[in-house]
C-alpha cells in the first residue's frame, strides 16, 4: 500500500528524443490510475520508468514516501505485469511465481502459502506443475497476475496486460482485474491505449499526449467535460463531432450562450437529438448518408447542408429513416463544448 | 511443395540414394579393408567383401600398437583426442555463451567494435595463424601439454556469433521481468538464460566436439611426446611413418575407431542438437 508522487518527471533519451516531458501526478493509497493516450504518448516510458526499467532523466519519483529515483526495479516494491506476459518458459508455473520470492529470501513455507493463496485467488491452482506453453493466452495472463499478486507489492504497474487477448476474454479479465485490485486495495497503475477499458477501470484517468499530461480527472469528468480539443476527441467513442462556429453562425443556429472565444463547437454523437428537446437547443440540417446499425444502438452518418460534414449521430436502437432522406438534428445547448482551436482548449465562460 | 506424385517421388528417392552412397561407400571400403589380412592389399585389388582378420586386426591395434609404424596402442590416443575434443567444446562454449552475454546485454563503450573484432576473427582459422601462435605457445612452455593442445583453438567466433543471435531472440520483456524479480545479471544469465540455451548448446557441443577431435594440423605441431599424440594426427604417422608399405590393414582398423566417438555424441544428443538448430523454445 503507498502513495505515489511523480514530481515534475522528464524522461531524455540519449539521441535527444524527449518521451515524457514534465509530468506530475499525486496517486493516492489504493487509487486506480489508467494512463491512456496514442502510441508514441510516453504512457509506457512513464510507467517503465516507475518501475524503473528506465532511467529518470529529470524530477523526482516517490513510492510510499520513498524518493526511488535510482532504485532497482526489485527495490521498488512494485511488481509489473507485462503486455506479452513475460513468463519464464522453462519454469512451471509454480517456479514462476516462486521465482522474485526466492531472490528474495522468502522462507519456503512462506513462499508455498503466497503461491496457493494467489493461485486459488486466480482459479490456475490446477496448472502449477505446468510449463506456460501449456496454457491458453487467458491462463497466461493470470499466471503473469499471479507473479505480481504473490509478491505482494505496494503497487501495482501493467503494462496493456489485456491487449493479446481476444474480445470476449478481454473483458472477462478487465473485471477480474478490477475486482481484484479493488478487494485487495493496492495502488495501481494500468497503461492501455483502449479508452474503454481504460473508462471502466480508472478511479482516475491519465489522458497522455505527447509526454504530457493533457487532462487528469474520474472517467465521467473527462466525458462530460473535456478540457483540451485533444481529450474532446480521443475520449468516447465514436469520436465527439466538431462543428465550426463560422458555419452555425452562417445557418443562424449559434447560441448566445457560449462563452466569446469560441470557434469550434464539440458535440457528442448521443448528443444529437433526432426530435426536439423542451430545453434550449440549436438544429441542424443535413442528409442521412449511411445508416450502420450496430444491435443495442445505431449510428446515423450525416452530411450537413451547406458544407457537407460528416457529423456522426447515435441512437439507441434501429434508425427508422432510408439513406439519402433529409434528417434536422437537435441539440440542446447544455450539451455543447466550447473550445478554441488556437490555444486547444475548452473556453470557460 | 509436397507432391503426391510417383515420378518426383522416385527421383528425390533416387537422388537421395545416390547421395547416401557416395557418401558411405569410402566408409564401408574403410570397414571392409580393417577385416583382411596384411598382403591384400598389395595385390592392387580392393576387396568389396568382410575379410577373416576383423578381431587380429583390432585387437592388434588396440592393444599392441606397432611402435615400428608410429602407431602407439589407440587407447591413449584415443584418450588424448578425448581430452582435447571435451576441452575445445567446454571451453569455447563457456567462453561463447559470456562473450555474447556481455555484448547483448550489457552497454559498454565500443561493444559494437568488441563485436566486430570477434566476428572478424572467424576469418583468421588455425591454420592462417598458425606460426605466431605456435611461437606463443611455445614461449610458455606449454607444448606437450593439454592446455597447448587446447588452449588456442578455444576462442570461437562462430559460437558467440550463434548464441548473440540466440539471446537477441530472447524477448527483452523476459530480462525486465527478471529484474523486477529482483534478478541480478548473473543470476538472469544462470536462471533464464542458460536453460532456455540448452539446445543451443547441445548443437555447439556437438559441432564443437566434432571440430576438436578432428583437430590434424595443430596437434602434429606442438606434440612430440607419444603420450599427448591425438588419434587423427596418429593415423597420418600409421601412413607415413614406417619405412616399409603402409599397414592399411591397421589404418583402416584405427580410421574406424576414431570415427566412433564423433558418431556417438551426435547419436545422443542427436535429439537436442536437431531442436537447438531447428526451433527455439519460446
């Protein structure tokens, strides 16, 4: 159990390449902090560099008030579960669990307890005398869970651990791993570029862009209020739409009610009414392009009159309008976000 | 490319068998001319079939030796090439297996230059260097030794080359995960590395003991004393070094025993060394 404190934290690669480039982040005692954003983000170098498989270039990295800057990864109290799981093939799974245990002078009963206790807790009680080629990619994954949850750490790091696994097993594992780190309160820090599973998991969401921080706060603040153009688009899916305040202003539709500075108008597909709302709201008028019904909901693809963007629109169950008809869609102005394409970000008002 | 088509498959057969021929037929000349008596082959005629002497001929050279024809009792020889056979194989692949340790995992300056300088080295066989090193040798007084035997030809390229290529295959997530294991370098190296080697290793071994126990030229320089003789260099002393006609005869019957210890080394670690070229266990 610890807090961990990243101050300030740069990460310089010898050739000059900047990977992460002043990041701060207070993580509480048992918080669940996902780190999202596009490859090539330094969400991985940061949590590689928590867990110090990299050199910190710059600021100070504590865990559970410890400065751990130039600690080796096994001082660290941590323990990492890695994308491609990172098994030892000629171990059994019980070697691979024991392993860290045993570098660490772990007493053999002690070690015995731990793996039992994370095995049963993991459901691979049954395969421990087995080699990990032997496994399935679902039994894997638990077995490399199974590795860090024996050591007891006081945090947490993973690294995509789910992105080798097929759909159905990824979610089936996500809410493991959420039960799990929720039942044993350990800190946590989960690295994924899917923003579903990162909304699902996070007490606390990391978005990363560019080895900066663009936005930190609980999954629904990040939905319901992006403050950067960039969280705005890459946060929910489909991707939030961009209108133009040129355009309403040209169609007569700008609401008097966004704050003055702003010249782009985010708008969420859900957003997009398809009949009138009592509340305030503004209307636009385009044509259906492709209709793309996806079970539970559909997705309405339409260009708007006048400057034909595709504005993407979801609805809750079958569209009953054909492609090519003429659609007006409504939304209502509490549900717009204001943002300044110059400084990137939301305009407050 | 499988065919189920009679002709390809009578032709590959075919081809396949003559191969085989061409290949064991001086093997079997050789087997057949250990069973005859000395006079036969004077005759210029070479018999194709068992001759009566088989066990006077072995016997004769395992046990007696011809002290006249150069030849000291095999056993000894036998022995020696033994010794320098294992020693070559050990040496070069503990040696490989740290030199490729050290130029994959760990930074230094100029390891890249270390590294060419090794591969390099490939180009420079026994043979090419064989005065200075003879010299070199010579100055510690190590001619007539195991180690003079052995010692110079151990260094080996072609291992480190091998087990570089090895380790670079090893997923890096594998020594991260180590680490965070609380794995030092040489405990990763004795834990994950060498296991995971260990068909790899076998292949060396037997490419490596076969390389040693074939050693001719280096041997027959820096031994003079009969005890540290080799069983290769002694069959060229059987041919050359009686004043009379070569006893093909015992030649042949001392040709087939050192054959046999190459031959049953890869028998055994036949197995391993056909998975340590072929497939990687990952």
């Amino acid at each position: 159990m610890a807090r961990i404190v990243m101050d300030d934290l740069h990460k310089v690669y010898p050739g000059g390449v900047k990977a992460v480039t002043g990041i701060s982040l207070d993580i509480a005692d048992g918080e669940m902090i996902v780190l999202v954003g596009p490859s090539g983000c330094g969400k991985s170098t940061l949590l590689r560099m928590v867990a110090g498989l990299e050199t910190i270039t710059g600021g100070t990295l504590s865990i559970g008030d410890r400065v751990v800057n130039t600690l080796e990864p096994a001082d660290r109290d941590i323990a990492m579960v890695f994308q491609n799981y990172a098994l030892y093939p000629h171990m059994t799974v019980y070697n691979n669990l024991a392993y860290g245990l045993r570098n660490q002078g772990v007493a053999k009963p002690e070690i015995e307890r731990r793996v039992q206790e994370a095995a049963a807790m993991l459901q691979i009680g049954d395969y421990l005398q087995r080699k990990p080629r032997a496994l399935s990619g679902g039994q894997r994954q638990r077995v490399a869970m199974g590795r860090a949850l024996v050591r007891e750490p006081s945090a947490f790091l993973f690294d995509e651990p789910l992105s080798n696994l097929d759909a159905k097993l990824r979610v089936q594992m996500r809410v493991e791993i959420r039960q799990l780190q929720k039942r044993l309160g350990t800190t946590s820090l989960y690295v994924t570029h899917d923003q579903l599973e990162a909304l699902t998991l996070a007490d606390r969401l990391v978005v990363l862009n560019a080895g900066r921080i663009e936005q930190v706060g609980t999954p629904m603040e990040l939905y319901q209020r992006p403050e950067t153009l960039f969280v705005a688009g890459f946060i929910g899916s489909p991707a939030m739409n961009m209108i133009e305040m040129g355009y309403l202003r040209d169609r007569g539709a700008a609401p008097s009610t966004l704050p003055a500075g702003t010249d782009l108008v985010g708008m969420r597909p859900d957003d997009m009414l398809l009949s009138a709302p009592a509340e305030p709201h503004l209307s636009l008028s385009g044509r259906v392009m492709l209709l793309e019904p996806a079970g539970a909901e559909s997705h309405i693809y339409v260009s708007l009159d006048g400057n034909d963007q595709p504005i993407t629109v979801r609805i809750p169950g079958l569209p009953t309008m054909q492609e090519g008809a003429a659609i007006t869609l409504h939304v209502p102005l509490g549900a717009l976000h204001p943002f300044n394409t110059a400084s990137g970000r939301r305009v407050s008002g | 490319m499988v065919q189920n088509d009679r002709f390809g498959t009578f032709l590959a057969h075919l081809i396949l068998i003559l191969g085989v021929g061409i290949v064991v037929f001086p093997v079997y000349v050789a087997v057949i001319a250990s069973t005859h008596a000395p006079g036969t082959f004077l005759q210029g005629v070479m018999p194709l079939l068992p001759g009566s002497h088989a066990i006077e001929n072995y016997s004769e050279v395992i046990f007696q030796g011809r002290s006249t024809a150069g030849a000291p009792p095999i056993g000894l020889m036998l022995w020696n090439s033994f010794v320098m056979a294992m020693m070559i194989a050990v040496g070069k692949i503990a040696i490989s297996l740290l030199s490729a340790f050290a130029i994959v995992y760990f930074r230094f300056r100029f390891r890249i230059f270390f590294f060419w300088i090794i591969f390099i080295t490939l180009m420079l066989p026994v043979e090419v260097r064989i005065v200075p090193t003879f010299e070199v040798v010579a100055n510690l007084n190590l001619l007539n030794t195991y180690a003079g035997l052995t010692i110079p030809l151990i260094a080996s390229a072609t291992a480190t080359f091998l087990f570089r290529q090895f380790f670079m295959t090893v997923p890096e997530e594998m020594l991260e995960a180590a680490r965070v294991d609380g794995a030092g370098p040489m405990k990763f190296f004795r834990d994950i590395l060498l296991p995971l080697s260990v068909t790899n290793i076998a292949a060396m071994f037997v490419i490596m003991f076969i390389y040693g126990w074939n050693q001719y030229l280096w041997p027959l320089l820096i031994t003079s004393d009969e005890g540290y003789y080799t069983v290769v260099m002694g069959i060229q002393r059987m041919v050359t070094g009686a004043d009379s006609e070569p006893l093909w005869h015992l030649v042949m019957a001392t040709v087939v025993l050192a054959a046999l210890p190459p031959i049953l080394v890869i028998l055994f670690m036949q197995r391993l060394f056909v998975k340590g070229l072929t497939e990687t266990e990952k």
